[in-house]
C-alpha cells in the first residue's frame, strides 16, 4: 500500500509541544530520516530557506525582540550563547588603588567598577582596539600595555566640607562635596591614537553616569587608576554584552468549542491581559449548524487574539467548565528572543554579530574536516 503524504495539518500537529495540565508531550523533534515512514526529513538547504525567517517586534538601542521561525532549537541555543559568552566587549580588567579611605574595601571597590559598563566610539571599539595579552615574564608586563589594547581611566575624588551649606543642613549631598562617588566621577585619559577614536560623543564613558560607587565623608578620599581590556563573557560575565539574551517557544492557544457569556469573561482572565479577546455572536455564526453558536448571537465569545503574549501558565486548565475546550501547546520551531543590551552594543547589532561568530565558526570547522579527510 503506497504511503500518503501527510496532510498540512499533519505537519503543524507535529511541531507543536502539547501542555497539559500535569504533562508535557511531544517534547522531541522528529524532523528527521527514519521517524516517519515513507518520509524523507533529510536536511535540505533550500527547504530551510523558504520556511526560515526573522520578525523583529522590538528594536530599541537597549532592547530588542525577534522571533526566529524554522529553526532547529539548537541553532536558536547557539544564538544565545554566543551572545552572553562570545561577543567581545570592553570591561575593567585592573585596578590600582594609590589611596582608599572610604568604608569600602579595596576588592569591593575594585569589583564595583569592574561591573560598570561602559560605552564609546564604535569603530575604535570594535576595529582599534586589539586583545590584551598578558606576557609570561610578569618583569614586562608594564610593556605590554599599549593605545590599541589598553584604556587608561582616573578616580580622584577628596570628600570636604561644603562651607555654602545652610545652617541645620542634614542632607549629606548639600553638607558635603562629593558625599556621593558616581560612575561619573571617572575620568577618560586618551592615550596615543586613542583621541582619534574616543573624543566628543564617543568618548569612553560609562552607559549609566548615575550608578553610585561609594559613599565618602569629610577627610575620605578614593585614588585609582583603571585599566579597561576587551574580553569575552566565557572570561567573566561583566565582558558579557547583555544583561539578558533569553528566548522562549511560541504559545499555541486552541478554542476546541465555544466558550460563551461568563465563562468567556473567566477564561480571559485566566490568561495575561491582551491574549484572549471577548467578541459577540455573529448573526452568521448562529445561523450555521454544528457551529455551537446556535441560538447565542449577540452573547461574548472567547477568542485568541494574541498567543506571543501568554506565559502558559495553564491556569485554565484548573477549572471545569473549560475541559475539553481548549489545547495549549508551544510551537517548537518558534523561538522569540528577548535581548537586552548592557549598552556598549545595540541590542540588534548583538544578534547580528552573533550571526557572524556561528558562521565563521562552521567555516572553521569545514576547513578541519577537510584537512582531516584529505
């Protein structure tokens, strides 16, 4: 008997994750040969280009959100790890203290300004600067500082008295100067060729001026000297370009049969607010037999409106009148990434460059496995 093809209904049911109310199902991907028989789900680059492509719903300097749709989930993972651990970014490697006498200790001070991220010039921070390569001879290691792989920044601030201050004054802001040390307070000192790339606007500076780094009173006083390097998030997190690259499958909603009147009311509030929408009976749908709208026109009916929205918290599938009403499920093939910048990159320039690294690394390895055959 000769195999049918299976129908497109077929195929939809099989990328959707099925969530019931105690389980999950139809977790494994089954796009490939010997799963179904009669059926090639061999790889195939041309099918891969007509279903794969990205819808972008957000895109601000420090956020974006975009859906990726046909895509293994592997692919989508490796996305996400490229951009947390393998973009590289500028970050504070080395601090070193001449004077503290704040409350705070040195390796907090140091830890403290270590995680201030920190903005400038795109094209001196992606194309001038170079890695930083500690030597093995630690005699040279003030030789190997140099324009191209090493920013220079100053911490000097001395907390005095504020002799202006109004009599009975209690707020330590107006009481004292620099009661407060701010990442502001950090000084940029271009050295060499650094002055071409980091002046102006694009001067090296931290994302967020406002970030509070100590507290100082009256005879305190912090002074330091930083010096910033490039690294990657796989050396520590605070080389890691974003606070956040997270991606989440797409929510499948299914209304099997009408729900009607209050349990309509009741089903939406099951769900995050703008999912399920309330909409009355058309006189059509009424008037159609088997529709389960019959002799109900006029009355509210639940309907999906927008499913990226939910967070499948299967509450509805704790109440009664909703059994066998309706399926939930997460489309495997779906992923919508949540991607906030720490703000050295933009947020979409991250994806992209994480775009770049996964296609040279599969160039890297071909030329292994070339080599390796030959």
């Amino acid at each position: 008997m000769p195999h049918k093809p299976p129908t497109k209904e077929e195929l939809e049911r099989r990328k959707i994750v099925g969530i019931h109310e105690e389980t999950v199902t139809n977790v494994s991907a089954n796009d490939f040969p010997m799963t179904y028989p009669g059926e090639d789900h061999s790889w195939d680059i041309e099918a891969f280009k007509r279903n794969f492509r990205i819808e972008f719903h957000q895109n601000d300097p420090f956020e974006a959100s975009f859906s990726l749709i046909g895509c293994d989930a592997s692919i989508a993972n490796a996305f996400r790890r490229i951009m947390i651990a393998d973009i590289p970014t500028l970050a504070v490697e080395t601090v070193f203290i001449n004077n503290n006498t704040s409350v705070i200790q040195d390796e907090v001070l140091a830890h403290r300004l270590g995680l201030i991220p920190f903005k400038g010039g795109r094209e001196g921070l992606h194309k001038f600067l170079k890695w930083w390569r500690r030597p093995s001879d630690e005699s040279q290691i003030n030789n190997s500082y140099y324009d191209f792989n090493t920013v220079l920044l100053r911490l000097e601030v001395r907390c005095e008295h504020n002799e202006d201050a109004a009599p009975g004054e209690t707020d330590p802001t107006k009481l004292y100067k620099h009661a407060h040390v701010y990442a502001r307070d950090i000084e940029f000192c271009p050295v060499g060729r650094q002055s071409r790339y980091f002046s102006g606007d694009d001067a090296i500076a931290p994302v967020n001026p406002d970030i509070l780094i100590a507290k100082l009173r009256p005879g305190q006083e912090i002074s330091l000297t930083i010096h910033m390097h490039k690294g990657v998030g796989s050396d520590h997190a605070k080389f890691s370009p974003v606070a956040t690259a997270s991606y989440r499958l797409m929510p499948v909603i299914q209304i099997e049969r009408p729900i009607l009147g209050a349990d309509a009311e009741k089903f939406a509030r099951c769900f995050p607010r703008g999912v399920i929408g309330l909409e009355p009976v058309t006189k059509e749908e009424a008037s159609r037999e088997g529709s389960g709208y019959e002799g109900h026109e006029g009355e509210l009916k639940a309907v999906v409106v927008d499913p990226m929205r939910d967070t499948v918290s299967r509450e509805c599938l704790r109440h009664e009148e909703f059994k066998g009403k309706v399926k939930l499920g997460r489309r495997r093939d779906h992923f919508i990434f949540l991607v906030e910048s720490t703000g050295q990159w933009e947020s979409d320039a991250i994806f992209l460059e994480a775009v770049a690294h996964l296609k040279k690394r599969a160039q890297d390895l071909e030329k292994q496995v070339v080599n390796m055959v030959r």
